[in-house]
C-alpha cells in the first residue's frame, strides 16, 4: 500500500501526494476489490463544507483526497504541514491517459452539458489513439436516476471521471458506490470543459504560480465572482480559525439536497 501522510485542513485529511504517488495510489485502488473514490479539494470544496455536513464525511471517508488548488499548498504551510504539489485534475489528467494506456485502463465519461464529454472523448483519442474510452454520458441527471448505473456497469470501466461540480458529484458517487461495478470513481468538477476546448485554460505561467484562478475570474467574472472575490477570503478566515481558535470557524446548517 502506498504510504502517503495527510495534511488536516477544515477536518479534511488531505492527503500529501506528489504526481507519481497519486497516479500509485490510483492503480492500487483500482486493483483492489470493490469500488473506490478519488476527490480533489480546493478552497471552494473545503468552504461547502461549513453549508453541506454530508459533504465534509463523505470527504473525510473517501480513498484518495488530493488538493487541487495553489490555496491549499498555502494553508498546509500556514497550519504546519506541507503540500508537495497542487494536483489540478486537468494536469492529473494527461498523466492519467498515459498510465491508463500503458495499463490498458478503460474510462467512462460522465459530466458536462449535452456533447461535452463526447467531445472531450474525440480529443483525447487524437492524442492518445490506444486509450480506451468507453462511454460517454452528460452530467444532467437526478441523483436517484436507475438506468446510469447499469449502463456504465455494462462496459466495465475501470476508472470513472465524474465531473458535475461540488457537492453533487460527490452526493452522487456516495449514493451508488456500492453498485458500480468500476475500480476508481474519480471527481473533477469542470475538467471536461477545459479537455473538450469549451473553454481555455489560463497561461502556464498564471497557473504554475497559482493564478489560475485570476485568469477564470477574468474570463467568467459572472459565474465565478462569489465563488473567488468572496470564497477566497472565507477559506482564508477559517483557515486563521483553525489555527488559532482550534475549530473549523463556521456553524454548520442541515443539508440541502440538490
């Protein structure tokens, strides 16, 4: 078994993970039996913790947590830990298609609007000609939806990459773990958008030195003004809670189902 410390941020235990230890830790889960679960965290994640308790349990029993953000690299270091690496699912997932190559792993895509994910499947193909994608199927769905299920078990992916946003792609993994017959259910959120060429992610030298998220604000300032303007500071403001108040620093409120 990969032995890979944890970092706590917000009573999420984040796990410590480099490229190479969480693409290891990948393929142990997948040989393992039974299906298990991959979740990234960013500072939008760990703040939809204060709102959604389910969440932040389900967070904290999943397989695999990664950080996924430039913030969180800086609270670890702020808390007394340390974060080697921000995994940002879009930089996870070249690596992935060439480990999933080379291992003869089958993908299913589930997320994004109507053609996205085929989309993204027709790209990916391009440039990667014996990665194995098997299904494809839009992310607009009720949670409680019989027929998805069977459909992706009838294919046998061995990873599935669920990318309908916080907290529902998590809801939805929770809720039918226990019948996918799949390896890995791995989230990541608006991935599909950025491998299918919706939309265009941030210069490297923005994103290597944890601007991404300024580069997204610019170019989508109405849907994600809250999310960073707002959200960003309230990470930050729990954050100087945990560590100086010893708690989280939010009031927790019953769960909203979406």
């Amino acid at each position: 078994m990969i032995a890979v410390g944890t970092v706590n941020i917000l009573d999420v235990p984040v796990g410590m993970y480099t490229m190479t230890s969480l693409l290891a830790r990948m393929e142990e889960l997948i040989a393992a039996p039974g299906c298990a679960v991959a979740y990234y965290v960013n500072a939008h994640a760990l703040n939809l913790t204060s709102r959604y308790p389910d969440y932040l349990e389900a967070l904290r029993r999943a397989d695999l947590v990664y950080a996924d953000g430039a913030s969180l690299l800086l609270a670890a270091a702020f808390l007394g830990g340390r974060l080697p690496e921000k995994l940002t699912t879009t930089d996870v997932w070249p690596k992935a298609c060439e480990m999933a190559t080379r291992r003869g792993f089958r993908f299913f895509l589930l997320g994004g609007d109507a053609g996205v994910a085929e989309q993204m499947k027709v790209r990916t193909v391009e440039r990667y000609p014996a990665l194995q994608i098997v299904g494809t199927h839009h992310g607009y769905f009720e949670i409680g939806d019989e027929e998805l299920v069977p459909t992706i078990n009838a294919v046998h992916p061995d990873i599935l990459w669920v990318g309908m946003g916080d907290p529902k792609q998590v809801f939805w993994a929770e809720a039918v773990k226990k019948r996918l017959e799949v390896g890995l259910v791995v989230t990541c959120g608006g991935m599909f958008n950025f491998i299918s060429g919706r939309i265009s992610r941030a210069p490297h030298w923005l994103s290597d030195h944890g601007f991404e998220w300024l580069y997204r604000l610019v170019t989508e300032p109405r849907r994600l003004s809250q999310r960073y303007l707002l959200g960003l500071p309230t990470f930050g403001a729990r954050v100087l809670a945990q560590r100086f108040l010893g708690h989280r620093g939010e009031r927790t409120s019953k769960l909203s189902r979406l």
